[in-house]
C-alpha cells in the first residue's frame, strides 16, 4: 500500500532521515515510535502529501489511496454547533443529498443522460464508503467508544477527549485504504484512552499510529516502525515482542562489544611494541608487520557495535529541591467547588503531605486543571498551601509557561539563568544540542516542549511541584526518565496525569474524582481497580513478574554477568507468551 525507499530529508538547521526504507501492507495495524524531534509527523506529512516536499529517494502509495488523518490538534472552531451523528455522518448525508437532488433534476429534465452519469458518480461514492449501513456503523462505533449519550449532542457540548474520540470516529468510517493518526491518545482520560484501544483494534484496515502511549503500544498493534538518529527500523510484530527483542540484541552486543574492546586493547599494545621495534627497521619486516596490524586495528574499529536503537539517549532529569523542609503539612483544601456552565467539583477535601507525591485521577471535564491552576495561583479562601512551600507549575496548555516566540536560549535566560554557557550546559542534559538553542520554541515538537517545560521546573528547584500531564507528547524513553526523576524527588507532588503507568510507577496515592468529589486511595488499591476493569485475570501478576526479571537482567547487564542475563531472557520470553 505505501513504500518508502531510501527517503533522505533535511530541515536547514537539522537532518531527520538518512536513507530510510519501509512498506505498510494492507490491513498492517502499525505503531509509529522514536524520539521527540525525530522527524515522526512530518515523515507522516511526507507520505499524505510529497509534493510539498524536496527529498531525495521515493514514496510510493497505491493509485487512487484514501487516506483517513487525525491530527494530534483539535480543530472545533467551524463545527461547534453541529450535533455529534451530523458531525460524523457528514460525507455520507451530503451524498445522500446529492443523490436525492439529481434524482429530483431527472424527473424534469429532457437531457437525462449526463443526469444518470452524476447520479451513478454519486452511488459508487456512496457504495465505496459503505453508505448503506452508515446509521448502524455511527451506532455500532460510538457504542464501542462508550460515547452512546452523546449521539445527539452539540460538539461544543463534548469534552477534548470525547471530540478526539469522535474525530476517529468519523475518519474511520470513511472508509480509508489508510488511516494514519498523530498522537490520538494525548490528554485521554483511561476510560476514554480504553475506548480508542477497542476502536483501532475492531479496524479491519491499514492504520499508522504516532504514539508513545505504553497501554496502546502493549494492546494495538502488529508492526513497529522506530524512528531514532535519523535511522528506521521495521518490526513484524507487537510492541511487548519488539522490547523483548531489543534486550536479546543489547545483551548479545554488549558481550560482543566487550569482546571487541579486549581484542582492540590486545591489538593497540601489540601496535606499540611493534613501533618501538620498528623505528630502525621501517622498510623491513617489523616494519611490514606493523602496518598489517594498522590495518587489523582499522578493520576492528570499523566493525565497533553501533547500535542506535539499542542504548537510546534521552533528557536526564533532576528535580532538586533548594528549600527542603521536615514532614508536615504542604497543601490544605477545604469545602472547594468549581463550576462553569454546570457544578464540577462540591465541597472537596484533602491534605498533601510535604514529602507525599499524589496524582489526580478523572473523567476528561472534570475540573483538574482548574484545581491545579487554582492551586498555583493560591488566591482562593479554600486553598491553603504552607508558607515554607515553593510552588513550581508544568501546564498541558504549554504556551502558559513557554513563550513561542523566544529563542530556548531566550526562555532560559529569563527564567533566570545568567549567562550563554550557563543555558549551554544546563539544557544538554535535556537533550539540545548547542546549535538547537537559537531555534525558536514555536518551531519544536509538543514532546520538545514538554522537555523545556520540565527543565523550567527543575531549575527553579521548587519543593512542592503541580504538574499538568507532564508526559504529554514524550517519548517512552523520555517518559521513563521522568518517572525515575519523579520517584527519587524528595518533595511534595501533585499530579493530574491519565497515564496508568506513570501514576503507579512514581505515586503514593491518588485522588479519584468521582460524582463531583474527590477520595484519597493508596496505589495498591487503584492498581487493583485499574486491572480488574480492563485487564484478564492474572495481568497484573505476570506483568509484576515481568517487570522483576527485567531489573535481574539489568542488574546482570550492569555486572557484565551475559549467561545470568540470557538465563532471565529465557524466564522473560515465557511471561511474555502470557501476556
């Protein structure tokens, strides 16, 4: 269905693709992963439209290929007044439209003929995208979304994540040859982030998914394209398999690298001993002895392990806290409510403790954001935060604390860092470059702009952090960086986060919003919330297991110990099999 063939693409200030080759067959179900900033969305642009594009190599699609496409921005402003079913049924009734009025023309017309050309145009169009059913299909797809109630309402009546449910909707039963989709999962909320799961894995056709969201990564998909230092790497098969495989690879090269660098140090001490020997006797057969060794070395070097997929850079994050205090009291909210058009939140109460790291759990429309800003801002009567906190603030609306319009090296400088070495050293740990700072913050990624996001917060050394899904848009790698970030902070956090990972991997406790209010659970208790509702029996047990032999095969790693690492290989390929 496509084919890429050794694409090479460059931006002025940046290489992406250096020969890279891939095919999408049909009814494939592929997940597209990599870095932020690694060139995923406009390599998605370069297959919808390479005309816009000058690139060296070939994208070839079938002829006449249609091509579904949700963006990872939510356009509402046109639509907002337009009910749910006409939203998502809209090419099926202007076609239904159009056929009626061509039939209202041939009953008066005398030129009939080119009539009934228009009128069988109109009919293959239809038929093409299953226009018969499309009632049923609207009903079918918005059943497995859990969206049923929402049939008849106004867009503007949706929250965000219900919108990106109904966009998918709506592309889908379009019927495209190929349904590409750019990050669909941000800002879902888990019930919602279950119903796109069900929803791409009832698709019988072709899809392309960005996303870096571990839950739809382990459930989804078939094929794995990893996108990573300008290389590509096809995978046939889930993303579990895909991981497991890149850990047989790293411990087969990192014995074959340490072979290597044995052989290279045998090699450079022979190289030595001969040139000593060799300074009077150049032309001679020490001399010639010397120069096959040379070529030995050159030869050992050149087959050196690289392996750009295996030890993945990514931003290595540090909270430091200037203002560390002893257990006590950081965050009191009493009897608070919130309402816009409807009440939110009534009468909610809870305490965070100075060393506690909390997370807010709810429904898409619920009133966390606003809870968190109100918390920021600190100027309601029934929010009180201690005096000795300082309060450091990551927004999902990124603009709030990002100017898109300054330079990184600008951003940096008025956060309060004093000098260009001072920006130059501080955000290499977060994976830009020197020549990167003078891009513009508007030009980045959403996952770059989350990275900087997060480096605001780092750097103000703040004890008492309020984070607005902070792994909006990041990477897996970057994401896993951060939750570690997170467990080893010694402050007080609260978190609204929808990512199941990140919630049970870095938190105490959660606060789950339910029926306007909100009650405080342990993360054990959630975990086993969370798993008997969307997962069989037994899930949570082996993926506990799973993750206990990858920290023994780390270990293993770290210690250099190969037979132990391919022994728990072998214990981990099992558990696999049994997710």
């Amino acid at each position: 269905m496509i084919k890429v063939e050794n694409l090479s693409y460059s931006f002025p200030q940046k290489d992406l693709y250096n020969s890279i080759s891939f095919t999408l067959e049909e009814g494939e179900h592929c997940a597209f992963i990599g870095r932020n900033g690694s060139g995923k969305s406009t390599l998605i642009d370069i297959i919808m439209d390479p005309e816009k594009y000058i690139f060296e190599g070939k994208v070839e699609k079938e002829s006449n290929c249609r091509i579904g496409y949700v963006s990872q921005f939510s356009q509402l402003d046109k639509i907002e007044e337009t009910t749910v079913f006409q939203y998502i049924g809209e090419k099926f009734i202007t076609l239904q439209n159009e056929i009626a009025s061509i039939c209202s023309e041939m009953e008066t017309s005398s030129d009939i003929e080119p009539l009934l050309e228009k009128y069988q145009e109109a009919l293959d169009a239809f038929a093409a995208i299953n226009g018969d059913d499309f009632e049923k299909n609207i009903n079918k797809n918005l059943n497995l979304a859990n969206l049923n109630k929402c049939k008849d309402l106004r867009i503007s009546e949706l929250s965000g994540g219900e919108f990106k449910l109904i966009q998918v909707i709506k592309e889908m039963l379009n019927s495209p040859d190929l349904m590409i989709m750019d990050e669909p999962d941000v800002f879902l909320d888990f019930e919602n982030l279950n119903s796109l799961k069900n929803l791409i894995n009832s698709h019988k056709g072709t899809m392309l998914v960005i996303t870096h969201n571990r839950y739809l990564l382990n459930h989804c998909f078939n094929k794995i394209l990893h996108l990573e230092n300008m290389e590509l790497q096809e995978f046939e098969g889930s993303y579990i398999e895909y991981n497991f495989s890149l850990l047989q690879t790293k411990i087969e090269m990192q014995e074959l690298a340490i072979a290597d660098n044995e052989e290279l140090e045998r090699n450079e001490k022979l190289i030595e001993k001969l040139r000593d020997r060799a300074t009077t006797d150049a032309e001679g057969a020490r001399g010639k002895t010397l120069r096959v060794r040379v070529k030995i070395h050159e030869r050992l070097e050149k087959r050196r392990i690289k392996a750009p997929f295996i030890d993945i850079k990514h931003p290595n994050f540090r909270f430091f806290i200037d203002n560390k205090i002893e257990e006590t009291v950081a965050l009191k909210v009493s009897d608070y409510s919130v309402s816009f058009d409807e009440l939110l939140l009534e009468n909610v109460n809870f305490e965070i403790k100075s060393n506690e790291k909390v997370a807010i759990i709810g429904p898409n429309g619920t009133g966390k954001t606003t809870l968190l800003r109100e918390i920021f801002e600190n100027n309601n009567p029934s929010i009180e935060i201690n005096e000795a906190m300082e309060v450091a603030y990551l927004s999902q609306l990124q603009g709030e604390t990002l100017k898109e319009s300054n330079t990184i090296m600008e951003e940096f400088l008025e956060a309060g860092l004093k000098t260009y070495e001072d920006v130059t050293d501080y955000i290499s740990d977060y994976g830009f470059e020197e020549d990167a700072l003078n891009q513009k913050i508007g030009s980045l990624s959403g996952g770059e702009k989350n990275i900087l996001q997060i480096a605001k917060v780092t750097a103000s050394q703040g004890n008492f952090l309020l984070l607005d899904e902070p792994t909006s848009h990041l990477d897996t790698y970057s994401q896993i960086a951060l939750e570690k970030a997170l467990e080893e902070y010694k402050g007080a956090i609260l978190m609204i986060s929808h990512d199941f990972y990140t919630v049970v991997n870095c938190m105490d406790s959660v606060l789950i919003i339910e029926d306007k209010t909100i009650r405080k659970t342990n993360i054990k208790k959630f975990k086993k919330m969370i798993y008997a509702s969307h997962f069989d029996k037994g899930y949570l047990e082996t993926e506990q297991k799973k993750k206990l032999v990858e920290t023994r095969i780390e270990k293993a790693l770290k210690e250099a110990d190969f037979i132990t690492a391919k022994e728990l290989s072998e214990e981990l390929e099992e558990l696999i099999k049994l997710l």
